[in-house]
C-alpha cells in the first residue's frame, strides 16, 4: 500500500541523532483516554498503519516506562516493511529503546519474550538494580546517571550507531526531549474524538514552560477520512 509518508527525508545532524516524535491527539488536544495510552486508543486503523510506516524510517524507538507498560510490545514494523527498511540501508527491524528510572518492568511481557532484537533499556543504577533477570538475559541493559536527552543521545550515537531516533512519548518523555531543544520532527495525528477528562494528559507534560523554537514549520498535511495528518520540522536557536 503506497503512503504519503512512504518516502520521508530528513535533515540529519552531525554529531547526534535525528529526533522525531510521533503522537495521536484528540480535537481537545489530549493524547490518553481514560488514561490509556497505547496504538488505537485514540487513532484509526489507518493511523496505526501510519505509525508503522512512520518506524520505518528511523534506526530506533524510544518508549518511556509507563508507556510500555500499558503496550508491552516490540516497537517495530510489520514483515511487510522489512524489505523497504533493508533497502535504505537500515537493520530489518528498528531497536526499541525503553527508558525507564525505576526498573519496573514485566519479564513476561511480549517485548522480553518475543523480539527480533534484543531491546535496549537505558536506566539508573538503581532502575538496573530492579530488573529481573530474565529481562537482563534478553535486553541490552544500560546505566545512565544523568539520562538526560543528551545523555541518551549520545549513548545511542556512540554506541548502538543510531542517526535517527522517533520518540513515542509518554508525554513526560516528550517534555524532556523538548525542554532539551532534541526534537527536529514531530508528527501528529488530529484524531476525531473528544476526551474531555481532565486527568487524561496532554502530548508533552512537565515542570516548566517550554522553550519557544526559532522557527517551526508546517511540511506537510494530509487528511484520511476525518483525521488530520500532520508534520512540523522545529529550528532552536
């Protein structure tokens, strides 16, 4: 199936990896519903397609803890978008990428039991100290003190070789990568729906008001249905 975003370029920077974010909102603007926030809460069909093919321009994906908690799955592409990914030059399937401070996470997820690559899981000394064995047997396990995006960044740059990494929030994690002036891309998906719940959250949530870009450009808009898909690409000073 061909798709608008079949064919994506993007502006690759020297010494770090490209940043995107991808994320599906509602028309008041929140992105959990009843406090769940996983592919389809919120999102067609389509636009769980959309994620995919959207995966399948980038060397990794990164998830917050809480976020793979509530979708414990590998976050890949479909068999079908492996050849593509091979012919740019890209491993058959991206890494994901799971942040997490506390070490929390399920062993008997289907991220830890059935993945075609080992995951990679950036947390402290003490989050490390919390995962059970059978995750530490089956993932790449990396302590960071400081996991601030450039931290994180630099660790994936050096080390796993990634030069374009989409960020899947949750929305704190998306905060942190724009409170850091990291984030180059996002695309969002303006779902028909309405929330309305004022403890469903918003797309980026934090302690402080974010920096404004330079610039921020709207490069594409595309509409399915009812649902908007849209791409801004951010300039920071």
């Amino acid at each position: 199936m061909d798709h608008f975003y079949s064919d994506l370029h993007f502006d690759l920077p020297d010494k770090r990896p490209f940043v995107a974010c991808n994320m599906v909102m509602s028309l008041d603007g929140k992105v959990t519903r009843g406090g769940v926030l996983q592919p389809g809460s919120l999102g067609s069909a389509f636009d769980l397609h959309t994620m995919r093919v959207i995966r399948s321009h980038f060397d990794a994906v990164l998830a917050g803890g809480s976020t793979v908690r509530q979708h414990p799955f590998y976050l890949g592409v479909p068999p079908e978008l492996e050849h593509a990914r091979c012919e740019k030059g890209l491993a058959f399937q991206p890494l994901s990428v799971v942040l997490t401070g506390s070490g929390r996470l399920d062993p008997g997820a289907p991220l830890f039991q059935d993945s075609p690559r080992p995951p990679v899981i950036i947390t402290s000394a003490e989050g490390a100290a919390n995962l059970p064995e059978e995750i530490k047997n089956r993932a790449v396990v990396e302590v960071l003190e400081q996991s601030s995006p450039d931290a994180i960044c630099a660790l994936l740059w050096q080390k796993h070789q990634v030069r374009r990494l989409l960020v899947e929030g949750g929305p704190s994690t998306n905060f942190q990568f724009m409170q850091s002036r990291l984030l180059d891309e996002i695309f969002i998906t303006l779902a028909p729906r309405l929330v309305g719940l004022r403890t469903d959250l918003t797309l980026a949530m934090g302690d402080d008001i974010l920096p404004w870009p330079q610039d921020t450009e709207l490069v594409s808009v595309h509409r399915q249905g009812s649902e908007l898909f849209l791409r801004y690409r951010f300039r920071w000073e």
